[in-house]
C-alpha cells in the first residue's frame, strides 16, 4: 500500500469489546489509527483515569487516535437542550486537550434526520433560525478550542444543515479559524452532487481529517433514496479523490466509518473485525486501481 495512514471508526459492534481487544485486532489486520466514538471518553460516564487509559491502550498497540467523534446536533427549539450539548462539547474538548492527543474532534451542526424528536428545517424552524443556533454554538466552541489547541473538524452531513460543501463553507468562512477544519466525507457531498475532487482542491488545508465511505442514491431517507455501500461499489471517484488529497498534500489519517449496515449483519454476522478487514481489502484494490 502507499504511506497513507487508515484508521477505523470503532462503532458497529466494537462497543461490545475491551479497548485492549479492538486496538489489538485493528493493528493486526493493519490499521494504523483507530476513531473513538464519544461512548469511550464521554466525560458524563467515564472517568479521567478512563479516558487515559483508552489513550494508552490505544498507544501500547501501535496505533494513534484519528479523531475524537463528539457529534452533537446544535439546532433545538429548546435552549436549555442547546446549552446542555455545546457544554458537553466544552468538557469534552477539555478531556481531549488533557490527554494531548493532538487529533481532531469530529463536530456537525444538526438537525439529525434520524432522530424523531429533531426539528425539520421548513417546517418547525427557519433555516436562518437554524443559523443562529450553530453560530450561537460554534461562537463558544471556535474559541475554547483555540485555547486549548485542540483542532475541530466539522463535518457535512445528509439532512443537516451543514450537508455539502457550500453549506459547510458558509460556516467556516465565517469563523476563519485554523483550530476550525473539515472532516472530510466524500459520501455526503456525493448525495448532493458535488465534485468530489474539486472540493478537495478547494479546501485544501483545512481538511483536518478524512472519513472514507462510499454512497449511491440522492438526499432524502437512508435505505429509500440512497446508501452507503461496501467501498469502491457506489459512486465516489475513488482514484480522483486519493489524486486529490495527494496533490493538496494531504497527510493526516483517512478513516474508515462502515456503515453498509445490512451486509453487516447479514453476510458479516455482526462481526466488526470482519468489517474493519473487509474495508482494508477494499482500498488496497482501491489504492492499486490508482496506481493502475
């Protein structure tokens, strides 16, 4: 393979295992970094001595943390429910500057489409509403980060008011602040018709991190309008997209975040080495198609 550095987005069902037992798969199968979901150092269920012994673990087995996945969505009618999410990024951003990790904190705006409970955009609030509260969010979070040196890496999503690469340049240009990147997920912009490679070449350096997963469809409902299917089976130009970051010099990790959920649990059998392993497979055909 080429001297990129993949990692792994431990969700799936790696919250059933010790952090001993998925840092140690995920080296031998050849990963070089591993991606923490929010449950493995959430400051409101684990503790200082906890959160440092993920870092360790993580560490004693060979590989570095590719970013800290935290997650929150900012767009809530209700402001005490607001508050109480950008406070749980504060702390959170507080916990990962202790362990001086150096990855980025994996952010996006809201509203979440999958959650029932999320305000529409349209219909329940206005866009510009929507605006306001992940300014009001992101003028306590840009800030604090620059603090502590902890970099930010937001990250477009289907639905959410942040989606494609306009709509997270809107956000960005209005903060103008290097702790505030980009986590790159071709998956999304692809939904919307963005050129994957062009976007690339445009955020250049504030691409703080990269998600590889594939996609196919149109926005709208996952499962009815489009998925994210095994990589290399959907619509991103692969090739295109690793000429690209080589071109901007992209040097950070590019992780992994599985998410063919139905091929998962039927052919893989709920098995997230299975998946982790299967998805290496991939990109080094990817990788050699490149080449090629």
């Amino acid at each position: 393979m080429t001297g990129r550095k993949y990692g792994f987005l431990a969700k799936l069902d790696f919250d059933k295992l010790p952090v001993e037992q998925v840092v140690a798969g995920l080296a031998q199968i050849g990963y070089q970094a591993v991606s923490w979901p929010l449950a493995r150092f959430d400051p409101r269920s684990t503790t200082a001595a906890g959160r440092q012994h993920v870092w360790q673990a993580t560490r004693q087995a060979g590989l570095a943390v590719s970013e800290w996945v935290v997650q929150q969505d900012y767009v809530h009618p209700d402001k005490s429910i607001r508050q109480a999410r950008i406070s749980l990024t504060q702390n959170v951003l507080r916990a990962v500057a202790a362990l001086e990790a150096g990855a980025p904190v994996n952010l996006f705006t809201g509203p979440a489409p999958w959650d029932r409970a999320a305000p529409r955009l349209g219909k329940d609030l206005t866009e510009g509403e929507a605006w306001d509260m992940v300014r009001a969010a992101f003028d306590q979070l840009v800030p604090l980060a620059e603090t502590l040196g902890v970099p930010l890496a937001l990250e477009g999503v289907f639905g959410h008011l942040a989606h494609d690469y306009y709509t997270t340049l809107e956000l960005l240009r209005h903060y103008d602040s290097p702790y505030l990147g980009l986590n790159f997920d071709p998956s999304h912009g692809l939904l919307c018709g963005n050129d994957i490679p062009w976007c690339i070449r445009q955020w250049g350096k504030r691409i703080h991190h990269v998600h590889l997963k594939d996609a196919v469809g149109r926005p709208g409902l996952p499962g009815e309008s489009f998925i994210f299917p095994l990589l290399g089976e959907g619509e991103v130009p692969w090739p295109e997209m690793f000429q690209a970051l080589d071109e901007i010099g992209y040097s950070g990790y590019l992780t992994v975040e599985f998410e063919s959920f139905t091929y998962y649990r039927q052919i893989l059998r709920n098995d997230p080495l299975a998946a982790a392993r299967l998805s290496l497979d991939q990109l080094r055909l990817l990788e050699a198609g490149q080449r090629s």
